[in-house]
C-alpha cells in the first residue's frame, strides 16, 4: 500500500533548517493497524500529514498503491484525498452550524454522488459508530464522545482504504476514550481499512499490530509485546 523511501521534509525554523520528517523508510501494507508514538515535536503529525496527501516531501518518494504522490497535481492530490483517505481528528472539526447528518454529508459532496444513494451511505455511518438517533443534533447538542463518532462517521464514510486518526482521543475522558478506541478497532477489523492513529497514549498504542516510534524526525519500530 504505502512505500516511503528516504523521505525528508525540511521546515525553516528560527534557527536554521528543521528535518521534521528525516530519511525516513517505510513500508505500510493494506488492512495494518498502526500506531505511531514520540514526542512533542518530533515529527508525528508531520509524518501523518505525508501520508494523507495533505504535504509533500521536501525528498525522498511516497508511494501509495504504485502511485508517487510528490509527482501529483494539488488537484490530484485534492482528489485523492477526498476518494482514499479518512481523517479523525483531536478537535473534531465539525461545522457547529451543520448537524450530525449533514456535517457526515460534507464528505461525500466532492464525490458527485446522488443524493438518495448519500443519505443512504450518511445513515448508514451514524448507525456504524450508534449515533442514528442523533442525525439531526447540532454539534452543540452532543457530547464531547458523540461528536468523535460523528467525525469518525464522516471519515468512513465515504469508504475510504485508509484512516489517519491524530490523537482522536485527546480531548476525552478515560471512559469516553475507551469507547471511542474500542469503535476504532471495531471498525478497522470489521471493514479491513488501514488504520494509522498518532497518539500519546500507550493504552490505545498497544492495540496496534505495530508500534512506530518518531523522534526529531527519525522513525523506529518497536516490537509487539
């Protein structure tokens, strides 16, 4: 699925040069979950924003599915994206004006599909992650858990073969965390996307089939425990 050979993304900082992402080699096959941990700084997100194709490497290849992103259009990339690629985030992104049913919606208007076929899809997403009963609330009416899964229901959506989730539970509480991971991996096992979480916290690190530790910029495997 994902190939990353000597990938290097370099950023101007206060002091000169920074490599967030250093030479990095990486091979991520279809239907893995993986977790991807370090510190503060050290180049997680960085990594997470080239594998969804929302940044290109300074050098280096990314190659998903045979296809190199850093020789693809902003178009194409846009495109790829909105086809291939789910994003859960720590703050949810939600549009406070949409509700739950519309905001999942938003995923599937780029795709050009019928409208009866994207309320069955929209439906069908808030039932996967128990929020069909709240399609109509507003972000403001749901809980801090609600509106992940909400998040989460318009990443899955639109069937994408991989999710890239950015500490999709930092801004819950233990309970609500261990709901929102165990949904993850529930919906990782059930539909055999590729799950990608970044993540401070080793109770949902460790049940990932691997475990990627990222520190100024250089990538380690760990083993599975």
């Amino acid at each position: 699925m994902y190939f990353l050979s000597e990938v290097t993304k370099t950023y101007k900082g206060k002091r000169g040069l920074v490599n967030a992402v250093d030479g990095i080699n990486l091979e991520i096959k279809q239907g893995e979950m993986i977790s991807i941990q370090g510190p503060t700084g050290g180049g997680k997100s960085t990594l997470l924003q080239l594998l969804g194709a929302l940044d290109k490497p300074t050098s280096g290849s990314v190659v998903f599915e045979d296809q190199a992103m850093q020789g693809m259009s902003d178009r194409d990339l846009a495109d790829f994206r909105s086809k291939k690629i789910g994003f859960v985030f720590q703050s949810f992104n939600l549009i406070p004006t949409l509700t739950a049913l519309e905001n999942v919606e938003m995923a599937l208007v780029p795709l050009g599909i019928e409208r009866e076929e994207r309320a069955r899809r929209v439906l069908e997403a808030l039932d996967s992650v128990g929020l069909g009963d709240r399609a109509a609330h507003l972000p403001s009416e749901l809980s801090g858990g609600q509106q992940q899964r909400v998040a989460i229901a318009r990443a899955i959506v639109k069937e994408p073969s991989v999710l890239l989730a950015d500490e999709p539970t930092g801004n819950l509480d233990e309970a609500t965390r261990d709901e929102i991971v165990s949904l993850l991996v529930k919906l990782w096992k059930d539909k055999g996307i590729t799950l990608i979480v970044v993540t401070h916290d080793s109770q949902i690190a460790k049940k990932a089939q691997r475990h990627l530790n990222i520190k100024d910029g250089k990538l380690t495997e760990k083993s599975a425990a």
